[in-house]
C-alpha cells in the first residue's frame, strides 16, 4: 500500500490534450482528384517521428470552398501524432460529402505506396477517422454509417 501511495504522489502530470501535444508537425497542399472535380487539400504530418501514423480525414463546415481556417485543427491533431487530411470539398451536400472520405482514403492508399511522395509508408489506413464541423461534421457521420 505504501509503495503504490508513493508511486500515485510522484507520477508525472497527465498532458493536457487542450494543449498541443509533443510531436513537431509539417504541413504542404495537394491537389486531389474526385469524381466530383479536383479538392485542394492540407496535410499536416507529424515530423522527426516514426510512422506509420492513423489519419483524420477533416471536412469544414458552410459550403467548405477552403481549407482556411481549419489549419489549427489540422496542426493540433498532427502534434498528437495523427496524420491530417482537410479537404475543401466545396459545396457538396453532406451526403455527397460523405462518399468523398471514401475517394480520399482511396487516393490517400495509393499516394502512401507512391515513389517521391512525401509521406509515403507514413499512413496507418486501417486507423482512419472521418471528422468534420458543421456540414462537414455531419458528413462524416455519414460516412462513418457507410464504412463496413
């Protein structure tokens, strides 16, 4: 009893998730290309860290013709050690939205196998996250509803 007291009093302090974490992240833009038209996309990617690493496909909310303003997010989840994805899929319904994570995990898997892409190898698809605020939050719950 007396060993585990000591042990509970001297344990380190839990992080605080409302705080970036201890990864260092990097960020680029791409292009992806859906059957909708080509979405500009950010990808913010942990940095100097052994992958592979789960990845948040992020979809903002209104008519999401940008990803601006949703950069935090991405730099966020990234100093936690996940791999990013906001996509702009513009004004698309949500439902259409929806079948468009589907296509970027799709074109995410082949870039992951890419010679001379940047994160190549880095992505964990089978640890994979459909997020979103507003429309986009929506969206991904659709997605997540359609996923097996």
């Amino acid at each position: 009893m007396e060993v585990l007291l000591f042990l509970l009093l001297f344990q380190e302090k839990a992080p605080d998730p409302g705080q970036l974490g201890a990864c260092k992240y990097a960020e680029f833009a791409e292009t992806i290309a859906l059957k909708a038209g080509d979405r500009d996309a950010l990808l913010v990617h942990p940095k100097d860290e052994k992958g592979p690493f789960p990845v948040i496909v992020l979809s903002p909310g209104g008519q999401a013709a940008t990803v601006k303003g949703y950069e935090g997010f991405a730099r966020w989840f990234a100093s936690w050690g996940f791999v990013t994805v906001v996509v702009a899929f513009n004004s698309d319904a949500a439902d259409e939205r929806a079948g468009q994570y589907t296509e970027t995990l799709d074109w995410l898997e082949k870039k992951n196998g890419a010679d001379g892409w940047a994160l190549k190898g880095m992505l964990d698809l089978k640890k994979a996250v459909a997020a979103g605020h507003s429309r986009g939050g929506y969206a991904a719950v659709l997605a997540a509803a359609k996923e097996k």
